[in-house]
C-alpha cells in the first residue's frame, strides 16, 4: 500500500507517482505514515512510526515536549523529507507536490507563524489567492465571530487574537486536512473554546478530517476520536479514544497489613500511595489483577475509569519505571 | 566617607557585586556574538578575495593580481567599507533585550560595559582584519587611530540605537543623519574620497585627537544612558501615533483594494515585494539624499580634484558593498534562514516560491537603478556647478553610445546576476551558504596563494590564468547541471529556459558590440555570459533543499 | 435540555450523557414526546466529539430511555413509567452503596443507619 521512497526516487520518477496513484484507489485513508523515522543529529525524534488517519475522524496526538509531535506534523506538510519511510498525504508526496497537498490543508502552528506587518484584511486577500476552497462570506463570519479589527496589524494583536487569526485562515477556505500544532497552548479559556467549537464544527460540517497534538489531556479526551501517544519519538499507544478509556482501570486496594515498598501486581501501569492504600492503574486483565491482589491480602475498595491525563501520565512513565 | 571598618566593608562589598555585574555583562556580550564577529572578519575578507579572484585572471600570476589588491586596499575608502561591514555585523549585539530592564543593575551599569565591550570588540577585530591586510597585501594601514576612530564610531551607533528602540523611523533618520554629519566632519581632515592612503589617515594619535576622542565617547555614553533609561521606565520616544494619525486621515482615500488577488503566484510577489523587496528602493533613496547633501553641503575642494563625477563613483561604489548585503536579506528566510511555518506550508511549488523571490529582486533591482541614476545625476549636476565646471557636450558619437549601452547592458545583467546568485545562496540556508562560502574561498584565494608559498619542487605546473579560466568552466559545467537538475525534478519550465537562453543571447550580443566580438580569444567572456542565468536555476534547488530539510 | 460535562470526572464523557439524560427523564424534568437536540447540535454546545453523542444517543436508544424517529431526530420515549421507576431505584441504589461503605469505614452498622435515617425523614417532614 506505501511503498518505502527514497528520495531521489521521489523526485526523479514519475513511473514511481503513477504506481502511487494506483495504489490510492484501494486505500482511502487521508494521511498514511509508513515506518517514518527522523534523527536531528544524535537525537532521535521518530522511531519507526506507522499509521493511517482516516478521514472524518479527529485524531489527537500526545506526548511530552520533544517527543516527535511537531515533527510527525512537519513530515505530514512536507516541511521534513522522510529519509527512512515514507508520508502520503491524499495519496501524494508532500515534497513532491506540495500545491496539491498544502492546498487543500489548514494549517495553524505551534508558534502562531504569521507575517507580523499585514494587517488582518491585508492577510486574509493574501491568503485566499492560494486555496480555491476560500470562502469570502465564511471567512467575513470567521472575522466577526473573533472580533478581529482588519485594519489592526499582526503585530499588534495579542496571543490570543494571533492564535484567533491563524486558525481564521486556517477554517476559512474549508480544507480537507486541519492540522493544529498545539492549539491551546498558552491561550485563555475564551479562545480555547472557540478553537475546540471550531474543530467540533468542522468534523460534524462536512466531515473534514482534524489532526491536533495537545498537551491538554481533558481537551483531547472531549474532542478526539483516536488518540497516538509518542514517547521519545516511539508509539507508546495508539487506539480509538473510546478503547482506551474502556480498556484502562483504575483500582484503590486496600491492604491489611502495611506495605513498605511497592507491592507488585501483575499488569500494573503505574502505582500511588503508601502505608495500606495504594492506587494502581490497569488495562485490562482485571480478574487477574483481582486475584493477586486478594492474594495479597488486599481488598478493592475502589474501581474507576481514569481520567486520559492519568492513563498517559502511567504509560509515559512507564518505561523508565520497568 | 566613613572610616569606620564596616562602611569600608560595606563599599567593597558595592564594588564587588558592582564587579561581578559587570563581569557577567560583559560575558553576555562575548559569549553571544563571538561567533559573528569571527564569521564577520572572515566575511570582510570576500572583498579583497573578490578583487584578487578578478585580478587572478588577468596574466600576471598571483605576484601581479597581490600587488593590484594591495594597491586599490591602500585606499581610505576601502577604510570605510570595513568598519561600515564590520559595524553592522556588531550592531546585534547593541540590540536592547527586554530582558535587561528587569536585571537588578543600574542603567549606567547597563550601558557602559555593553558599550565598553562594543568598543573593544571593533578596535580589535579592526586590529586584526588591518593587521592581516599589511601581511597578506602589504598595504600599509595605520592601526591606533582609525581603530579609535572606529570605536567611537560604534560607541555612537549604540547611543542612537539604544534611544530609539521603539522608532525604527526616528532611527534610521537619525542613523543617516549621523553619517551625514559624520561625513562633513571627516572632510575638514582631508579630502574626503579622493585617493588618499591609509598609512597618511590618522597616522599619529596625538593629544588632540585623544581629546576628541574622549569627549565624543563622554557624550555618547551620556546619550546612551539617557536614552535607555528613558526607554526602561517606558517613557521613551514613540512615533507610533504619527503613524496612526495618518492612517487615520487617509484610511478613506486609501481605502483598501478589495480586489482579490489573481493568482497565488501575485499574492507571493506581492508578499515578497511588501516583506523585502522594497528595501533596496528605500536603501537607494535615503543614500541618494545624503549623497546630494553631503553634495550641497561637503566644501567643494573636497569632495574631488578631478571630474564631477568622481564622488557620484564613489559612492556608487559604496552602493555596490550595499547591494550585496541586500541581496542576502532577500533570500533569507528568516532570521537563522530557514524556512518558518508560515513560509513553508505555502501552497506553491518550490519553483514558483524561488521565482516570486527572484522576480522581487528584480524589480527592487531595476527601481533602485533608476533612483540611484537619478540622484547620481543630480549629485554630478550639483558638484558640477559648485565648481563652475564646464561639460563639453562635444559631437557624441554614435559608436560612443553604442559602447555605452552595451556596456550598460551587460554591468547590468552582470549585477543583476551577481544579487540574484548571492539571493539564491541565502535561500538555501546555513549550510549551502557555508558550503559556498568555503568553496570560493578555498578555489580562488587559498588554493593559488598558497601555491605559490609552496617549495617550488611542490609548485604545480599550472599558470594561475589557466587554473582560473579551469575554474571558469567548471562553473559552466555546474550551471549546466543546475538546469538539468532543475528541470529533471520539475523545479523550473520551458518559459524559464526560453529566459535563461535569452538573457545568454542578449549578454554576448552587448560584449560583441562592447570590444569583445565572438571570437575564439574571448571565449572566457562567452563563458561569463553563458553564467548569467543561473540563478535561475540555483534558486529553485536552494528553495527545495531549505524548504525540505 | 441542561446537561453539564465535567472533564475530570472520572466517568467517560458518553456516560456522563447517558446518565444525565436518563436522571432528567426520571425526575420529570423532560417530558415524554419532547424532542432532543441533534446529535450535530448537542456536539457544539457541549464542545464535545459528535460521535461521543452518538454513541450515547444510541446507549439511551438501546435502553429505551429515547426514541427516534426518521427524520425528525430523536424523542423522549413514551414507555415512561417502569423504565423510570427502574431507573429511579438505580439511582438511588447507588447513593445507598455510598452511604453504606461510608458507614463500613466508620465502623456504624447497619440498624444504626437505618435508625438514623428515619429519624431524618421525621424530622424533614415535621419542618
């Protein structure tokens, strides 16, 4: 289905795009990363990273800061070349053609890149010379909804009017692809809503596809549909939201005798506590985890979905426990 | 001042914080441009190594093309470029960062071990670039005063910098002011550009100059404290509501064009054009006007002995140093030259990216051109009639103009080609700029001076005219490839070769009617004219290697 | 109709929904008959993932608690009365659950309780 490129193949072969299209036409999945691994130097920033965004789903992407989400989305736009696996984007290289793939994507970034001296009119005409999708009417709504002056230069707005903005011409030429680079970060509640209602709204529209890497978990759990976990530029979980939350436990057991070191069970994530009471964190294989823990002498009196926040706090921290 | 133990402990321990506040100031300053002012000396060295690369050419050998160097190096104007060159390379380091208004020192502190530590850092590395020409070129620069002088100067830039942080248009009427006055000072020493040598330019620092010298440091200090006090508890000078006034009152004459744009190729020229484009057209103005004033107001014995036209030379030679720092501006990206998120996730292909570029250089090229004319015209006009010099306008001949404008025509296509090659350098970013940089360097300068310091058993047997004319091809051949690259990958289209073909024509059709007829001995002139489209392929590769990393 | 998400609530969202929908159809706060709002609508106000509306519309659907017809949405269902007896008594059952490991902790057995619990019932009555 994705063929592993090399990149002077990429560039130079056009028996090789054709064999690409084909192969689109059995496959409808909007983004296909196919064992994409990137090193800056020594650093490893994705390790062996395959996967296939369906469209009309919304798809968040976590981790820690430096764990491989900006530049899985930089690969997505074409802003990275894949040296080892490969990135299709509507069944397209993104280097290769980048004026069919960036246009029909929106895109916001993580530092809310904007030329600083247009003004916010003088940036929306630019902008709608490249999208044949523009709206005008759409986008005048956008405006007024966000309560952006057009005379006002970009400079000048605060970070929550920039992020407004970015994501303005982002939404306004209705893209297939949204790609939000850590939207909510460093925003106040008011825009936080808007961006979130914006993503809702663009999904249950026309059921456009939305990719977001976040580091707000209660966020993600609202609005996503699936969810990848990177750790250290690895996949450390990648399932529809719905499995995780269903599949992960959270457990308080009560002990009858104190317990001075961690008491082991099988199929932990993570441990809390002290003394008597210990928290545990679970995905599935909970008889068995009942079993050993009445072995152990302890009781359950506790059992609760966690929320998405503990879920990746227990996998994130994981490795370095084991 | 008490004598009692504790108040002299109490003012040591001032001093001591007072000390290491300093220190910490001035490792600040070192540890961040360090690595600029090393790049920046080498940099400054493009110039000789330009000039002795061109004279390389001509038969003679390294010996002859040193001497040539040496002797135009020789001259004050030359004085001036370097410390212009190497000014402008300290000027980041005199930026106000925020950050320091809320360090726990005093303003006076602030300002005198950054601008202390300025001034030190010019005085050396013009130390060291003189130092280095009198080695290399024999050319006889006096270090102590101009290195002073060019102290002073840098303590001055960093007084009007630091007072007008917050007006960029305050301060580049101010900085234009300054050299202008500047300039009329420096011409009550001497004439000002008429070919003077270095080694009689401030030769002895006696006690007069170390007087003024100390006074106009006195002032800038005083300047610059002023000024950055000012700006730290936020009552600095803002020019901004000028700006709002007027775009208030002509916000309903100048309502904006709601026409969209015709195509995405339009909108990116004009984004280039508003970003960077119209620097040079600005850059041209403001220099043409401080050259008619300087023309106005300069004691006319010294602004030239000879024709009206030297000082319009002059300073279009200046221009020229100008063009090229210009030419970097516009292909860089960025401040560290990569391309950003907003500039990378464009819808256009990487040759239409490189050709919104190029096409903004152009235009900003031929602008300028046309304003600096001008103003040149009016410099020439103005000197001319200060000293009642008559200009015989005798029988022009046609063969005359018919050599002026090919000649024109291909300075021109030449400038252009040179800009618009150094743009597309800096399209590519860091390391294709390294790349170049260290290939020009190591080909044309390293490789045949050093040559020649080799024993002679070791000495190749190649003249330095046919190394040079070897390397001529070898650009050829590079600049083929480019084409071949570029059109395989898709980067450049059937009307850009049919340009690249008609600017070939055009350059060796202007060289035939120039002196140099298409013949067999001129062929190194063809090659020259067959290098001129290049960077209409350079560009687009830069852009898919900087934009696809 | 008023339902409140709570991020950290340690149920999942779609439950939340489901047991929001189904306490306001027990106490009588929304009718048989009334019409819910869309799936689409319900999203946007709750700044919630449709599909998580979805997926609880079609929990209540299944449960019986709503309806819904062809075309014009979904509908409180009309089989009011045992359904919301039953999930009246689930309700309920879990605030005894608490109570009585509530209790369990604080070493009060179970007559206690319940003595205690008439007592209360007396006294809110008489006021």
């Amino acid at each position: 289905m994705s063929q592993t490129a090399r990149p002077e193949n990429a560039m130079s072969n056009t028996a090789t795009s054709n064999t690409a299209t084909s192969n689109t036409v059995q496959s409808n999945a909007i983004v296909e990363i196919d064992h994409l691994s990137r090193s800056f130097g020594s650093k490893k920033a994705l390790d062996d990273v395959t996967h296939s965004i369906e469209p009309g789903l919304v798809f968040g992407l976590v981790g820690e800061n430096g764990a491989g989400k900006t530049t899985l989305i930089k690969h997505i736009l074409g802003m990275l070349k894949a040296t080892h696996g490969s990135v299709r984007v509507f069944g397209l290289d993104p280097v290769r053609d980048p004026v069919g793939v960036l246009g029909r994507i929106g895109y916001l970034s993580e530092d809310r890149d904007l030329p600083d001296w247009m003004t916010v009119a003088q940036l929306m005409r630019y902008n709608q010379a490249f999208y044949p999708g523009w709206d005008e009417r759409f986008a005048d709504q956008l405006r007024d909804q966000f309560e952006l002056d057009p005379q006002q230069q970009i400079k000048r707005l605060s970070r929550g009017q920039r992020a407004r903005a970015g994501l303005l011409i982002a939404l306004a030429h209705r893209p297939d692809l949204l790609i939000l680079d850590e939207p909510s970060s460093g925003l106040d509640p008011v825009v936080r809503n808007d961006i979130l209602s914006a993503i809702i709204r663009s999904v249950a529209d026309e059921g456009r596809t939305v990719v977001f890497s976040s580091h707000l978990l209660d966020e993600v759990e609202r609005v996503a549909d699936h969810v990848m976990l990177l750790h250290k530029g690895r996949v450390a979980l990648s399932a529809p939201l719905h499995e995780i939350l269903s599949g992960h436990r959270r457990l308080v057991l009560r002990f009858e005798a104190p317990q001075s070191a961690r008491p082991e069970l099988p199929g932990v994530l993570s441990y809390q506590g002290e003394g008597r009471e210990w928290t545990v964190l679970c995905n599935g294989g909970l008889e068995e985890l009942r079993v050993a823990a009445a072995h152990a002498g302890a009781q359950v009196v506790e059992e609760e979905t966690p929320t998405l926040d503990e879920i990746f706090l227990a996998r994130a921290r994981a490795p370095r426990s084991a | 001042m008490s004598h009692a133990p504790g108040g002299d402990q109490a003012m040591n321990r001032a001093s001591g914080q007072t000390l290491r506040k300093a220190t910490a100031l001035a490792w600040e300053f070192w540890a961040h441009g360090w690595r600029g002012f090393l790049w920046g000396m080498a940099g400054i060295f493009t110039i000789p190594g330009l000039i002795f690369a061109i004279e390389m050419g001509r038969p003679g050998g390294v010996p002859r093309a040193l001497h040539v160097t040496g002797s135009l190096l020789c001259l004050v104007p030359f004085y001036w470029v370097i410390v212009l060159a190497l000014g402008a390379l300290i000027r980041p380091s005199l930026e106000n960062p925020r950050l320091r208004y809320t360090l726990p020192a005093s303003s006076p502190l602030l300002v005198v071990v950054t601008m202390a530590c300025a001034m030190v850092a010019m005085f050396v590395q013009y130390a060291i670039v003189a130092m280095i020409l009198n080695a290399l070129f024999d050319t006889r620069w006096t270090i102590v005063g101009p290195g002073l002088l060019a102290a002073v100067l840098i303590a001055w830039c960093q007084a009007v910098l630091l007072s007008t942080s917050n007006s960029p248009g305050l301060r580049w009427f101010a900085i234009l002011a300054s050299v202008v006055a500047l300039v009329l000072t420096v011409a009550r020493w001497g004439p000002v550009i008429r070919p003077e040598k270095m080694a009689d330019f401030l030769p002895g620092v006696g006690g007069r100059e170390m007087l003024s010298f100390g006074l106009a440091t006195l002032a800038c200090v005083g300047l610059g404290i002023l000024g950055f006090a000012k700006l730290r508890h936020g009552s600095g000078i803002d020019l901004r509501w000028i700006g709002d006034w007027l775009s208030e009152r002509l916000d309903f004459r100048w309502a904006p064009r709601a026409k969209p744009f015709s195509s995405a190729r339009a909108a990116q020229f004009w984004l280039e054009c508003q970003e960077r484009g119209y620097v040079l057209p600005v850059v041209a103005t403001m220099f043409g006007t401080a050259a008619v004033v300087l023309a106005l107001c300069v004691p006319a014995r010294h602004i030239t002995n000879g024709k009206p036209t030297d000082f319009a030379v002059f300073a279009t030679i200046l221009m020229f140093s100008a063009l090229v720092a210009i030419g970097f501006y516009w292909g860089s990206r960025s401040p560290n030259l990569d391309f950003r998120a907003f500039n990378g996730s464009r819808p256009l292909s990487d040759g239409q990216l490189a050709t919104a570029v190029l096409k903004s250089a152009t235009l900003g090229l031929i602008l300028s051109a046309l304003i600096w004319t001008a103003f040149m015209v009016l410099v020439a006009w103005i000197v001319a009639m200060r000293q009642k010099y008559s200009m015989p306008l005798g029988a022009v001949n046609r063969t005359d103009v018919v050599d002026y404008l090919c000649g024109t025509t291909l300075g021109a296509l030449a400038v252009w080609s040179a800009v618009s090659f150094i743009t597309s350098l800096a399209l590519g970013g860091k390391k294709v700029l390294g790349v170049a940089f260290g290939l020009f360097f190591g080909c044309y300068v390293l490789l045949p001076s050093m040559s020649q310091s080799l024993p002679y058993a070791f000495q190749p047997d190649i003249s330095a005219e046919a190394y040079f004319k070897g390397c001529l091809v070898l650009w050829l051949v590079l600049c083929a490839a480019a084409f071949v690259a570029g059109w395989r990958w898709h980067l450049i289209s059937v009307p850009t070769l049919c340009l690249a073909a008609t600017l070939i024509v055009t350059a060796v059709a202007a060289a035939h009617f120039a002196g140099m007829p298409f013949e067999r001995r001129y062929w190194p002139h063809v090659v020259f004219c067959c290098l001129i489209p290049l960077p209409l392929a350079a560009a687009p590769l830069a852009v898919c290697v900087n934009r696809h990393r | 109709m008023q339902i409140r998400i709570s991020s950290s609530d340690g149920v999942p969202i779609y439950r939340q929904i489901v047991n929001q929908v189904k306490y306001l159809v027990a106490v009588g706060r929304m009718s048989v008959g009334e019409q819910l709002p869309t799936v689409r609508a319900l999203a946007e106000h709750l700044v919630v993932n449709p599909n998580t509306v979805a997926r609880a519309y079609r929990d209540l659907e299944s449960a019986g608690v709503i309806a819904s017809r062809q075309g014009s949405g979904a509908f409180v269902a009309g089989n009011g009365s045992p359904l919301a007896a039953r999930d009246k008594q689930k309700l309920l059952q879990e605030r005894i659950d608490v109570l009585l490991a509530e209790a369990s902790h604080l070493n009060v057995d179970v007559s206690t309780v319940i003595k205690m619990v008439r007592d209360r019932s007396r006294k809110i009555q008489s006021e």
